[in-house]
C-alpha cells in the first residue's frame, strides 16, 4: 500500500472562527492503482490533496505514506518563464509534444505549453505517488485525452500511485480503477465506485467504446446528484 488515509478531517480557521472542510475521509492507494475525485464545487478536494501531500497538517486522522516521492501538480502553474525543458529520456518531453516547440532541442514552456511542461516536472522526479489538481483543464481536447492516457501508461507500467482531481465523469471513468466521490459541507465521502471496463488497451477512445461505460457513467451521475 502506497498511501493509507484514516478518519482524516481538517479545518480553516479564521479571524470569525472555525470552518471545517473535511470531515472523517478514508481513502487508500497501492502500486498501480489510478483514483479519480469528484465532487461539487468546495466539497475540498484540492484541500484534500493538500492535506496529504503534507503541506496542511490535518486536525485529526491518520496518514500513513509508503513512499519516498509525490508528485503534487496544482491548478495554478509555477513555472519561471526563462527557463526551458531540456530533451532528456528521464524528462520525457518528446513524449508530451514538447520538442516540437523546441529552440535547439530546448523547449520553452509557451504558447498553451505551460501545463504540459508542469506535468513533465511532476513526473521528472520519479514519484512514488502522483497527485494531480485538475491538471488538463487547459488542453484541448485531443490533448487532454492523449496525456491522461500517457500518465496513466505510467501509473500501470511502473507501479505508481495516482490521484487525479476532475470535474469530467467521462475523464475519470475513462482513467479509474476507482472513484471517490465527495458530497460537501464539510466535505466528506459519499460513494466509492470501482470501475472495470472491458478493454484492450484502456486507450481514450478504446475506454469510452466499452460495454460499461454508458452504464457506469449514470452510476456515478447518479451519486453525484443523490442529497
């Protein structure tokens, strides 16, 4: 197991008082496991990640990580814009489409690359865990479905953990071995679905074309509407 997290709650405190976030979150990740989260807007997903990434302590809960590395991708990109992407096989930017942006082989992170050049950071690292704050958001859509299957080729072939934060269903069904869904106010869990397509390859289209996916995507519409 990569990552265990037991009865976990956390709150913001303020000048007016104390606003809890999260409340009693149970969750766990092994080798290879990919874990998509949803939720309504402030159910505190980022804040989750947060949390166990170990930037906020919690106000209660247990976290045990079996790890030496996480890769933390946030919404908000942290890059300096004078410095470049050096083609490099541990950096992996041929395969994100960095070089052909490249100056002399050195790409600059410009020109709607800048996610993508986050992304390749997360994952130069080698990280043990890979967390990822809604991180596709600006792809476009052939992108985005190209480097979520490329970061999930990863997660399988070499035994990492993922949790990906997501407001897309299709995404995460597409992505998961498993799906948390979260209910607001404070944010607490509401469903864990288990997804299991009949697949080859699990490819973008390959996982939207299985027998399954129609059916798990009213699944988990359906608990994320249900009071």
């Amino acid at each position: 197991m990569l990552l265990e997290v037991s009865n976990l709650s956390y709150s913001f405190h303020t000048i007016s008082g104390k606003y809890q976030v999260l409340y009693d979150i149970s969750l766990s990740v092994d080798k290879g496991e990919f874990i998509s989260i949803i939720g309504p807007s402030g159910c505190g997903k980022s804040t989750l990640l947060s949390v166990i990434s170990g930037v906020l302590p919690p106000d209660s809960g247990d976290i045990k990580r079996n790890i030496q590395n996480i890769g933390y991708l946030i919404q908000k990109d942290n890059l300096f814009e004078w410095r470049n992407c050096r083609t490099d096989s541990n950096i992996i930017t041929e395969t994100y489409g960095m070089t052909a942006f490249s100056k002399v082989g050195s790409p600059y992170p410009y020109s709607g690359m800048e996610k993508r050049a986050e992304l390749i950071k997360s994952l130069a690292m080698e990280p043990d865990l890979v967390m990822l704050d809604e991180p596709f958001n600006a792809l476009d859509y052939a992108n985005r479905l190209e480097v979520g299957y490329g970061i999930r080729s990863i997660v399988k072939s070499y035994d990492k953990g993922c949790i990906l934060v997501t407001n897309d269903l299709a995404e995460a069904i597409a992505l998961s071995d498993k799906i948390i869904i979260m209910s607001p106010n404070p944010g607490h869990i509401k469903d864990i679905i288990d997804i299991k397509l009949t697949t080859v390859n699990q490819s973008p289209i390959d996982a939207r074309n299985a027998p399954e996916f129609k059916d798990y995507f009213n699944l988990v519409w359906g608990c994320l509407i249900r009071k």
